[in-house]
C-alpha cells in the first residue's frame, strides 16, 4: 500500500523523531519523580512531538499546494496569480520567483498570440481572397467573408459541412496551383486554385485558397491587345504611308497626256521602293507569327557542355572560346535551347564585330530551389547603352534586325521554367547574358525511361 507524500512526510518526521521522544520517557520514568509530575511531563513531551510533525508537514505541505494552484491557473489560462514570499538565496523562494517569471512570460506570450489571431482574422476578412480550412476528414472549419460570398452561403450553414458537399471536392484534389473555368453558387469565370497542407494540434489539415482572376486576366489580355495594335499600327503605317505617296505619285505621271520622257524611270524606281516596303511588311508579319507560335518544349536531358559546343562552333565570322563548367545536364527541348543559344551568342559576335573583341561561352552552377544551371555569354563589344527595351517586341538597335530575338530567348527560357537577363559587365567592356535553366537532378534522370 503506497500512502500519500504528506502522509510519508509524516510518518518519516515521526519516525525521526521519535526515538527523543523515547529516551525522554525513559529518562522521566526511570528518575525519582512523583507519579503525578510523570504523567504531566508525558502528556506534555507527545503534545510538543505532535505539534511538530505537524509543523514540519505545514512548512513543506504547503507551499507545494501553492505551487498546485498556480500550475492549475496556469493551466486554464488564468494568468493573474502570483505567488507572494518568494526572495533569493532560499531554494523555495527561487522557485516561486521563476514561476512568477513564467507567468509573466506566458501572459505577453498570450497577450501577443491573442493580438496576432485578431490581426490574421482581420486580414481574412478584408482580403478579397476565398479561403477554406478543411479537416483531415475534409469538414470546413474555417471560412472567411469572400468564401461565404463565393458559396452565397454565411458561415454558420458552411462550418462541418464535408469539400463534396460544398461542391469544393475538386479543387481539394490536387495539390498544384492551376487556373481554372469554374461556377460557384457565388459567381462563374476563371479562378486560381491554390490548395496546400497544414497541421494543427498536430492533425493534418488542408487550406484552399480560391481567387478570381478573370479580371485581371482581362485586363492584361486589353494591355496586351493594346500594345499589339500599337506595334501593329505602327509598322502598317512605316510601309503603307510610303506605299500610298508613291502610288499617287505614279498614277499621276501614268495620268499625265503627253507621258514624261522619263517615266519609266519613275515606275522603275517606285515599285522598286513598293515591292522594297512590302518586303519589309512580310517579313515583319512572318517574324510576329514566329513569335506568337512557339510551341511547347517538349524536354530531353541535355548535356550543356556538348550543346554550349555545338553552338560555339555554328558561328563562322569570330572564333567564340568555351570557358567549359561542371558537368550538368538540363531538361530542355533541344530545338529551342539551341535556338537561344544562337541568338544570344550571335549577339554577342555582332556586338564584338564592333571593338573587335572577343565572346566567351560558359556555365555554372547557380544553386536554387530547384537547383539551376547558369549559362553565359560574355562580349567585349561596346555593352548596352539601355536594358530598358531590350525585351520589347520589334525593338532594334541593329540595321536590318528584327527585334524578337531577345524576346524568343527569354520566352523559350521562361518556357522551360528559367531565366534571362543581360547587362553590362563589371570591371571590363562589354556586356552578359545570363540563361539559368533548372538542373536535370539525378533522381528525375534514374525515373526517366533510357
């Protein structure tokens, strides 16, 4: 039978003191002393040993029951008690003064996790954005103002409803973000599905974040058609306004009575000039289709340094060094790799042609998550006198250019998940191209089929 520790306290106080207690009773009965007089001084002497194990229990007892009662505060969340008596250099009072320390700490950490909870409800509120808590067995338990509007429903009749029943079961079934065409009881268009996994006490749970994007997707497409009509509008009207003067100009001289002497000169040299500028429309069209038709890549695995080769080898009119690399191999479609490859390290020759400088090709790894691969293109050509227009369609410094090369470059390069950026280099003349692409990592080459 195991007794209480107050109880233990007791028996163990007693039992220290209980062989003085024996010896004074001894001592007293074994002396020459009246009968009366023994019988007080015994009465006495297990009065005063009572008395103090009851002291000895109070004195440890008690504190430890006032440590109890802040624990179970503590416990339920009341943090207005403290503990009085408590002082330095006494192992008790340590104690009770690192349990106030801790109160006081618990209570500006809950004051604070209090504050930041009615901050994050506030901003579910009033963000324009439908979000969903759903539990491990897929039950709401927590919406917001935009997702109540999305479900033309208020909270209370949303809460431990399941995703099916709420019509939200396929958005919940992919964990990859995707922009889809959806109708909600709220509304219909275009919307981005943003679903993720979370924990909470330790339970798995998934949040679902829906937001409309069917306006500003229509609002980039308006910008985009805008700027497409400028550029369009602008070059149909470099070539058809010379087109239309030189027209008038002919049929004037064919309308003429008698014919000039020269006028076949003058029909020569303008339909010269109108076959020249039509020239220029098509291929003007044909570079904008170019553009608007990249198809998909379709990835391979790629060594860099055989494919940087390749191209180094392509361009006849400079020699272009290999400063080699690290063995790596991306995932790229080839066709389109090499095809930016070109471009930029064709640049760079034009821009060397200029100084008579030298291109060098290189690449690194560039780290990340995923990790990448970084391909450069130096030149020690005259460097950009602008990075501002250097990816605007149709925009050239080069007579006779095109302006999509850039812009084809850096299309296949975010294609395949990447980047390109050019600037001038530092500490020397001329200018870098930048072209990271993601790493092909070993695991995704050992899953591929050979």
């Amino acid at each position: 039978m195991r007794f209480a520790y107050d109880k233990r306290l007791v028996l163990l106080a007693a039992g220290a003191t209980l062989p003085a207690a024996i010896l004074a009773e001894v001592l007293l009965w074994t002396g020459p002393f009246a009968t009366s007089t023994r019988w007080t001084l015994t009465g006495l002497v297990l009065l005063v040993w009572i008395l103090c194990v009851r002291a000895l229990r109070n004195r440890v007892v008690r504190p430890l029951q006032t440590l109890a009662n802040l624990l179970s505060a503590m416990r339920d969340g009341d943090f207005s008690i403290q503990a009085r008596g408590g002082r330095r250099r006494d192992p008790l009072g340590e104690v009770l003064l690192e349990i106030n320390a801790l109160v006081d700490l618990l209570r500006e950490q809950r004051l604070g996790a209090l504050e930041a909870t009615a901050l994050l409800r506030k901003v579910m509120e009033e963000i324009d954005v439908a979000i969903f808590a759903f539990d491990a067995d897929e039950k709401l338990r927590l919406t917001n103002r935009a997702g109540e509007r999305l479900l033309a429903q208020a909270e209370p009749h949303l809460l431990h409803r399941t995703a099916a029943e709420l019509g939200l079961a396929e958005c919940l079934a992919s964990d990859t973000p995707r922009v889809i065409e959806a109708t909600f009881p709220g509304g219909s268009g275009r919307w981005e599905i943003r679903p993720s996994n979370f924990r909470q006490t330790g339970l798995p749970h998934r949040l679902l974040v829906i937001a409309d994007v069917s306006r500003p997707l229509r609002e980039e497409e308006r910008q985009a058609w805008q700027r497409l009509i400028r550029v369009l509008g602008h070059e149909l009207n470099n070539s058809l306004a010379p087109i239309q003067s030189i027209s008038g100009s002919l049929a004037q001289t064919i309308a003429a009575d008698p014919l000039p002497d020269d006028w076949r000169e003058d029909m020569g040299r303008g339909l010269a000039v109108i076959g020249k500028r039509a020239e220029s429309l098509s291929r003007f069209t044909g570079a904008y289709a170019k553009l608007a038709r990249l198809p998909e890549p379709r990835p391979q695995r790629l060594d860099a340094g055989e494919l940087v080769a390749r191209v180094a080898r392509l361009e006849t009119r400079r020699p272009v060094a290999v400063t080699g690399g690290p063995p790596a191999r991306v995932a790229a479609d080839p066709d389109q790799l090499e095809q930016a490859l070109i471009n930029l390290v064709r640049n760079a020759v034009d821009a060397a042609l200029e100084t008579g400088g030298d291109v060098a090709v290189g690449w690194r790894h560039a780290g990340g998550d995923p990790p990448q691969l970084e391909i450069t293109v130096e030149d020690e050509g005259p460097g950009l006198s602008s990075t501002t227009n250097l990816f605007v369609p149709f925009f050239t410094t080069k007579p006779g250019g095109s302006g999509i090369g850039l812009v084809l470059c850096r299309q296949i390069a975010e294609a395949h998940g990447g980047t390109l950026t050019l600037e001038n280099r530092t500490g020397a003349r001329g200018a870098i191209a930048r072209l990271r692409l993601p790493l092909a990592l070993e695991a995704e080459e050992r899953a591929e089929p050979a």
